[in-house]
C-alpha cells in the first residue's frame, strides 16, 4: 500500500483527485493513503459489488464524526451493518414504496413549485439553487407530517442545505452545518416524544409516526434523538435534490437544444434527462467502509480495518461505461424504441451501487429521479432570460455547485 498522505490532494482537487490518480497510474484500482489511514480506491461495476458485500467492507465505524455530525447524523442507518442496518432500512423502504408513497410527495412537490414559480416573475430574478430547496424542505417536511408554518419554510430550508453543504469541509460551512444540525435534531425529537405521549402532532402512518414507533433490532424504541437523525434522513437528502434542479438550470442555459424536448414532458426522456444531469455534475465524490478482515481486490492487499472507496465521480464518467462521458448526452439512457434503458444496478452510481432494499445504496433514489424528472420538466417551461453571472463548478469544492447558484430572471 502507498505511504504517501493524500490528503491535501484531495483539499485541491477534490472530484479529481481519484480520477487524475488512476489516470497516472494506468489502473482502476490505487493504494493511497488519507488521514492517516491505508486506503485502497477502487471503481467499476466489479468494485462496487465488492464494495457492497457485507464479507468485504463494513460501514460501522467507517464514517469519519466530522461527517455524521453534519450530514447523516450519529447513530444514523448509514453507520450500521448486518441485521440492524436490514431492519432500520426497512423502515425508509417501507416509507417510500408504500401506496402512493412517492407519487404523492413529488404532487406536493410540484404543486409548491407552481405556486412559487407564479412569484417568480413578480421579482427581479431568482437563485434557483435556493427557490428550488425551499419549495422541496417544505413539500417533504409535509409529506413527512411536520406542520411548518410559511414562513418557518425558507430557514428550513437553510438548516437542511447547511447540513449538506458543509459535510465535507473546515471552517463556517463546517460549522454552519453543526449549527443547523443541532437545532433540528432538537426540534424532530421533541415531536417524537410528543407522538409517543399520544399528542396528534402527526397524521397516523406519516414518517414522523412510523419512525417514533419504530422498533430496531433489538426490540427497542429508537432513541428520540436518533429517530430525529433518521427523520433528517429523510428531509435532508430529498430537499438536496436542489442540487440537481440547479444543475438542470446549468445544463438548460448550455445545451438549449434540449429544452423544447424537455418542456414536451415526455416520462422517458425526463428519466433519462435526470439520470444524465445525476451522472455528468458531481454531487458525492466516493463512499467507502472498512475491511472487517483482511481480504484482496484487483491484486491489491487490503489489510484488516483500512479503508476502501469506491470512487463514484470517477465511475460516472469512465470512458468504459460511458462513451464521451464528459459530454452531455440524456440521449444515452434511452433504448432504441424511445423508454428509458435498463441501468445495471452497479453502473450507475451517483448515489451508490446495488439493491436499495438490502445493501447501503439510497432508498431514496427512486424519490430523487422521479422528484427531478418532474422539477426539471417545469423548470424547461419556464419563460426566463439568464442574467451575466458566474456558472462556473469548481471541482475542488465538495460538494460542488455552480457558482452563481444559477441565477434566472422568469418573465
């Protein structure tokens, strides 16, 4: 394994670190070194099958604190292995592929944007990285059965985009992040006890009800600070799909030639324009476990309790899967009779590899396509000039976006 600290390689490339290194050294698979920690990064369908088995690498302990003290919260299902991951990711799966369960909050999602977007044009402009995350904190904050008042909506939404903003870096945003985290943990878990002392604070069957009387594993009630976290995971990463609508707004401004097809809302080509915005623009660079034993992939020793990654950026654009991948094509998720391509389950990995119902990939993909097809569709209809501004993406920022936020001045 590599001796050399690859840390503030990783401060200055960010995306690119893992991408630029495998490219110098001719392999997909490199040892490396981070925090101090024997690393070995990995990339491809074999990997993230590897990657994903349970014999290979495990997830407890893994996550750094700085991480699950901002985005997924201590004691959250992302931390867990074995039966007690399988039991508490029942429960989201349960939420999101009970009747109507999706269908129902992307309607309360659209409907939140039609009533912003008839605003939009009574303002100067808008940022759409920031109307986006409002209209979708307070659409899934309903769906989840929180009673937020109108005005309480955008400071959600800036607590729930600080968590996600500021996982992976030092400094204010780092801090911000912690900041926001705390304040609505303490407020989820207050509605918690409130549901376990018989308060109706929450409608029966909603995701506050489910998860306050959710049992884990052990038989026992979550702790209300840990069902608050998991309450988060759901909130948090459904508002952060924002991300892709801004990327939605970046891609219609440099490749309008898509916009008619777009706005045609066309389920198909909506699908595929999701997966192709989720493949092309960085979100989550890798994700990665520990060893439980020591084992091999590719030739490489992976010593016992050292770290593996597998490098999601750097898959969703090796030439081997996807030809020209840093071109923008929705086109390449279509079959030749017009519907959305088959995806191998370790293709395509924006939010992770495998089956969603029993390994560590998002249950919440399904949600995020289908939330973005829709969002995306009424984003190309909308009647906008693009105001000189900054669309750059910086590579070395994680998580990325484009500068500007996409600034948009809806006629």
């Amino acid at each position: 394994m590599a001796r050399l600290e690859n840390g503030p390689q990783l401060l200055t490339k960010g995306y690119g670190w893992l991408p630029d290194k495998r490219r110098r050294l001719g392999r997909r698979t490199v040892p490396t070194r981070l925090g101090g920690l024997k690393v070995l990064a990995i990339e491809g369908p074999e990997a993230a099958r590897f990657l994903y088995d349970e014999d290979h690498v495990r997830r407890a302990q893994a996550i750094p604190e700085p991480v699950q003290g901002t985005l997924f919260g201590k004691g959250a299902v992302h931390t867990l292995d074995g039966e007690m991951h399988r039991v508490r990711k029942a429960m989201f799966i349960g939420l999101l592929m009970r009747e109507d369960g999706i269908d129902s909050l992307v309607r309360q999602a659209t409907s939140a944007w039609d009533r912003a977007a008839a605003e939009w044009p009574r303002r100067p402009r808008i940022v759409l990285w920031e109307e986006s995350a409002t209209v979708i904190a307070g659409a899934v904050a309903r769906w989840a059965g929180v009673a937020v008042p109108d005005d309480e909506v955008p400071g959600l939404a800036r607590d729930l985009v600080a968590m996600v903003d500021g996982f992976a870096t030092g400094g204010p945003r780092h801090w911000r992040a912690r900041r926001a985290r705390g304040r609505r943990e303490a407020w989820l878990a207050q509605l918690v006890t409130e549901v376990r002392e018989g308060r109706p604070v929450a409608p029966a069957g909603s995701a506050v009800d489910v998860v306050a009387r959710h049992t884990d594993a052990d038989g026992e009630l979550l702790d209300p600070r840990v069902a608050a976290v998991e309450l988060l995971n759901i909130i948090r990463p459904t508002t952060a799909v924002a991300w892709f609508v801004a990327y939605s707004g970046h891609a219609l401004i440099r490749w309008p030639q898509y916009r008619e097809r777009l706005a045609s809302g066309d389920p198909a080509f909506a699908e595929a324009w999701a997966h192709e915005v989720r493949r092309y623009y960085p979100f989550a660079p890798f994700i990665g476990g520990r060893a439980p034993q020591e084992t091999e992939f590719d030739g490489e020793r992976i010593p016992k309790n050292s770290m593996v990654l597998l490098d999601l950026y750097g898959q969703n654009h090796d030439a081997d899967l996807w030809p020209d991948p840093y071109e923008f094509r929705p086109e390449r998720f279509l079959a030749p009779d017009g519907a959305t391509r088959e995806i191998g389950a370790y293709e395509l990995v924006p939010q992770g590899g495998g089956d969603p119902h029993t390994n560590h990939r998002c249950p919440g993909e399904q949600l995020t396509v289908s939330l973005l097809s829709a969002l995306a569709v009424r984003l190309a209809r909308l009647q906008f000039d693009v105001p000189e501004q900054d669309l750059r993406i910086a590579l070395h920022r994680i998580p990325a976006r484009p500068a500007s936020g996409v600034v948009l001045a809806v006629r």
